[in-house]
C-alpha cells in the first residue's frame, strides 16, 4: 500500500521521503488539508511509466486509424 503524508509533513522531512520514493519505487501520496494534493514518484519510475503510456497511445491511435467506419443503415 501507498505510504502517504501530510503538506506539513513534506516540509519538515522533504529529503527523507524523496529518498523513501526513490529508494522503494513506490509513490507517496501527499494531502493537504486532509485531501489528496500531489504524488511523488521516482523520477526514473515516472519517465518509464510517461514513456510505457505514450507507446500505448500511440499504438491506440494507430489501432484506431486503421479500423473500418460504421456504416449507418
């Protein structure tokens, strides 16, 4: 499971926790005001994840383009 921790959290121990998301590969949910506010992620985990999703996008779009219309009758 995710860890998660608060705004005021972050900004006591901002170097500790990017080093826990670096370290664990997992992301960590940061809320502020007990609501979701951002996520942090390993940056090597994020560019291969943004990578992974622009492949899938592109081959979607390609699927796409190659299927037959509906024809209306």
């Amino acid at each position: 499971m995710a860890k998660q921790y608060t705004v005021s959290d972050l900004a006591t121990h901002a170097e500790s926790i990017i080093l826990e998301a670096q370290r664990n590969k997992e992301p960590i949910h940061v809320s502020m005001g007990g609501a979701a506010a951002a996520v942090i992620v390993d940056a090597d985990l994020y560019a291969s994840q943004m990578m992974a999703l622009a492949e899938f996008d592109r081959i979607f779009r390609k699927e796409a383009s190659i299927r037959p219309e509906k024809s209306e009758e």
